[in-house]
C-alpha cells in the first residue's frame, strides 16, 4: 500500500470537515432562497400553482416592519479596572473610531436582516492595514461542525469560511502564502484555460448562485473577467498533538487557507497569527461570532422570521396568480359557437370592436355565440385577509405598526395596549444581539492586546473643557492601555431608556425625603443628564460646573447674608483656576 503524504491526509481532513458542514446545512438552501426571492419580489412560474409571475410583498412588509422596531445598536462602554481616566478616555474613543470606519450602523442593519433571512448571522474581526476591521458575513458562506453548542460558536470543532475569491496574481505578494504551491496553482489554471473546480466544490456555490440566477444575473456561472480569481476557503480548526519547532503544543486553534480543494496554502496557530495574550485568548476562541434569536438546543441552523412568512406569502401568491389569470381571461371575450353552422357556410371570425359596431351572425345570436364565462372563487378576499392576520400575529409585526388605520370597533387604550405588546415582541430580539455585541467587544479588547503594535495611531478630536474650542490628539494603543485591563458594559437602547425612566421615578421619590443630601442630589442629577440623551463629555462638563458652583456657595446651615453682613465674592470664571 502506497504511503499517503501528510499534507494530503490533511487535505483529506479538511474536504470532510466541509461536506460534514454543509450536509448539515444543505437543508437549509431552499427555503433560504425562497425568503430572499420573495423578499426582492420574484417568484417562479409553473404550469399548476403559480402560472403568472406576480407577488405580494407581504415578506418586505413584514421585515421592514419589524426592522423599523428593533432597537439601535446597543450603547458599548470600556471601563478601566486601574481607575485611570484618562486611558478610558480614549480606549473608548478608539472604539467609536472603529466603529466609524467600519461603517457599523449600516452593517448593523444588515446583520439584522440576515438574522431575518437565515436565523443565524455572523460576523469576523481581524487586524488589516493598521486598523481592527470586522464585516458582516453571508450566513450561506459559514459551515460548523454539528455537534457544536448552538450557544458557543467556540464550541465547534471547525468553522469554515467558504467562497473568498482572490485574483491568482494576488497570491504572490502575501508572504504567509507557501509561495511553492501557488506557483503550481498557477500552472493548474494556465493548464486548464481557466477556472476549473472540482465537482465535490460545486454544491455549496450553485446553490448560493440560484439566488443571484433567479434575480436575472445571466453570467453567475461563467462570468467574464479581466483576470484569473482563486477560490480560497478558510479552515478554523481546533488541532490537538500538533509540533511547532519540534515540540508538541497544546490542543489549539489552527488555521488552514486551502485553494480550490487542491492545495493548503498556509497552516499555522490562529495565535501566531492574530497575537499573543496573556490569557492565551485565541487559541480557543474563534474570530467570528454568531447570534440568532430563535435559539435551539437541537439545531444550530434554526428558522428565522422569513420562514414564517415563506409559507403563506407563496398561498396567497398563488391564489393571487389564479385571480389574474381569471380577470385577463375574463377579459379575452372568449365565446363559443354553434360548430354545426359551418354546414351553412358560418364561421365566426374575431371582431374588431369599434363604436356603435354591427355584426352579423345567423340566426338569433344567443343560440349561435355563448361567452365563455370564468367565475371567480368566492371568499378569496376573506381568506387572503385571514392569512395576512395569521402573519402578523406569528411576526408581531401587526397593521397598526405599518401605518395602517383598522376600522375595528375598538378604544384607543386597546389599540396603544396592542400595538405595546407588538412591539415588546419584536423588542424581545435585542437581548440576542445585545450578547453578541458584548461578545464583539470582547474580541475587539483581545485584539487590541494580541497586536498593539500593528495598530496604526489614529487622530481624535475633542472639546476642550469648559470650551467650545475643538482639540486635536493623537493616540495609540500605548496611550490605554493598562495593566488590569477593561471590562466591558453594554446595554440595548430601549433598555436603557425604560430603567432610566424607573430609577429617576424613584429618585424623585427619595428625594422628597432627603432633599439637603448632596451626594444623593448628585446621582439625581446624573440620571436626568444621561435621561436627556447627553454624550459623556456633555454629562461630564455640565455636572464639573455643577460642582465648581457648590464650592462657591455658603455652607449648610450657613444661611443667606443679612443686609450689612460682607457677601460672597463672585465665582470666577468657569475657564480660570479657582483661587
């Protein structure tokens, strides 16, 4: 028996862990294009249900109804455990900084969708080009090991990343890259004439490609490019008895760039590459994450809200397209005739209706000429509605919420009562994506400490204090970060508004009762300046003058000068140094 070579058993690991995933997966394909095909108000026509091609937009009604009622992007917060001010300060501009650049309120938005669409939306984060990028990946583009917990994303034995095309010629200037084997990948494409994929490597990308197909895009499997693109895939592996230098490290993350199943472009530790931490942070944790909100032990790949609404959108498309079909041949005109008078030399002939029009037939006309009628199937109106109700009551997503007037007999109390509860459903979806920006965060501070020396410094702009003058700093990761480290806080938007609503009813409450206690009066203050939606540098400035006024004023118990008593110089200015 023929020896196999290493790197070819590892090939062999690799192109199971993929079909293991996507069988897992493959399931999931159909309906997946279905809810994206009636999200963009296309459908396919056959000869028995759905002969016409026409759509009701109840999956983009209902989804960007609920989008409209789900909270922002939750408020993140890093909070120095050595008490240094100053470096929270700017760890915490640095993160908005990040934010920005990545343009996270839009892929906010989309990663939002996908939960809508698949039930499971992912995102990756990474250092390139001297900032911390994280994008919003295609869920289609994601396979896992199933015997994971649907919880812990790193409890997967794998995580692939599939359909990353890069142009061959790109593959040269990364030095990662054994440059050994893209120089046979490059004679494997002038060989072929092209990109020529192996037919294990198919399945996943057609299937993803029938959306895109179905949406008119004619040249999805062969597209005409200007130069040759690679398909890479990305193997995140836990690997156990692995050897580096010649001595056996502990079981870890590995990560594998393989190329059109043929060659394995790069093997190395996902700490090596990423950075060192000193909770060894990357050898179990992947650099992706993952939310959902219709968790299941069972099953990591769950339904989401589209397939809800898959079902009955494709009925009452259906009954839709019958209905069309039955007024425009309703409209035809269509009749038929007596076929025994052609004996007499009648044969009826189409008529070109014009005004006040005369035409001759035999005989009195109807005994000769019948229209063919086409009746209309009665109570469609009501079932269409009945199941348009059903939708809404599965979705939360109900008629008052679309901006839509019901003619109900009911009180205003129980349409604000009802519409409250809708949207507390939908609302009920934040405490998801409120973890799984927590766990972003998490991996943006671990970034941040594998690698601060690839990290560009980055210029911030600030108010002054007590100025409207504008400051510009230059910072680094050197200028926060410290020695115990940040902890992370986040809360959803909506959340944050209800228990700031509660704590400052309260607070009044007690400070009826003790209205002379000025560390009380100065959480009072607090709450009703982050309760007024101020940044953190406004809430900042405005309680230092609150304080800077304090110390000016006579003490307790003091009281208010008598006429000929000396008065208070006074305060200086709020920009000078007080005296």
């Amino acid at each position: 028996m023929a020896d196999v070579e290493p790197e070819n058993l590892e090939l062999q690991m690799l192109s199971n862990n993929k079909q293991s995933g996507f069988e897992y997966r493959r399931r999931r394909e159909e309906p997946w294009r279905e809810n994206y095909e009636l999200y963009r108000d296309k459908v396919i026509v056959n000869r028995l249900t759905q002969r016409q091609s026409v759509n009701l937009p109840l999956m983009k009604t209902q989804l960007r109804t609920i989008l409209k009622d789900i909270d922002d992007m939750p408020v993140i917060v890093f909070e120095n455990l050595d008490n240094d001010k100053q470096a929270q300060l700017f760890q915490n501009e640095y993160w908005k900084k990040t934010l920005e650049l990545n343009n996270a309120e839009l892929q906010d938005i989309v990663d939002k969708k996908q939960n809508f669409f698949f039930g499971r939306t992912f995102d990756s984060w990474q250092i390139e080009d001297g900032k911390i990028v994280f994008d919003i990946e295609d869920s289609e583009d994601i396979l896992v090991d199933r015997f994971m917990n649907p919880y812990d994303i790193d409890s997967s034995r794998f995580l692939i990343h599939l359909h990353i095309f890069k142009p061959l010629s790109s593959l040269k200037e990364n030095p990662d890259y054994d440059q050994g084997e893209v120089a046979k990948l490059e004679d494997f494409f002038k060989s072929q004439l092209g990109i020529v994929k192996a037919a294990d490597n198919e399945n996943s990308l057609q299937e993803k490609n029938k959306k895109l197909a179905d949406m008119g895009v004619t040249d999805i499997e062969d597209p005409v490019l200007g130069e040759t693109y690679v398909e890479l895939t990305i193997h995140s592996v836990f690997r156990n008895g692995e050897k580096i230098d010649g001595k056996e490290v502990p079981e870890q993350i590995f990560t594998y760039v393989e190329a059109e199943e043929r060659t394995i472009l790069m093997k190395k530790p996902q700490e090596e590459i990423i950075g060192v931490t000193k909770d060894h942070y990357w050898r179990s944790h992947y650099r992706y994450n993952t939310w959902g909100d219709d968790i299941d032990k069972q099953d990591f790949w769950t339904d989401g809200i589209a397939d809800i609404i898959r079902t009955p959108n494709k009925v009452i498309n259906s009954w839709f397209s019958q209905e069309v079909e039955r007024r425009t041949l309703s409209n035809f005109g269509m009749h038929y005739y007596d076929s025994s008078l052609k004996a007499e030399g009648f044969i009826p002939s189409t008529f070109e209706p014009r005004p006040w029009g005369w035409y001759p037939v035999p005989g009195k006309p109807s005994e000769v000429l019948q229209k063919v009628e086409l009746p209309g199937d009665a109570g469609n109106l009501e079932f269409n509605t009945w199941v348009v109700g059903m939708i809404e009551k599965a979705t939360g997503a109900t008629s008052t919420q679309q901006g839509v007037q019901t003619e109900r007999n009911i009180t205003l109390g129980e349409v604000e009562l009802a519409q409250g509860e809708a949207k507390a459903r939908v609302q009920g979806m934040s405490k998801f994506y409120t973890h799984a920006w927590k766990q972003r965060a998490e991996k943006f501070l671990k970034l941040v400490e594998a690698a601060p020396e690839k990290l560009d410094a980055v210029k911030i702009y600030k108010e002054g204090k007590n100025t409207d003058d504008i400051f510009e700093r230059e910072i680094s990761p050197s200028d926060w970060m410290t020695k115990a480290g940040y902890r992370v806080k986040v809360w959803s938007q909506d959340e944050k508004k209800a228990n700031d609503t509660d704590t400052l009813v309260k607070l009044n409450a007690v400070m009826v009762n003790m209205p002379d206690n000025p560390k009380l009066r100065e959480i009072h203050q607090r709450k009703l300046l982050e309760f007024a939606d101020l940044t953190p540098d406004e809430l900042t400035a405005v309680m230092d003058y609150e304080k800077e006024k304090l110390n000016v004023l006579p003490p307790v118990g003091q009281g208010i000068p008598q006429p000929g008593q000396p008065q208070l110089p006074p305060p200086p200015p709020i920009n000078q140094p007080i005296q």
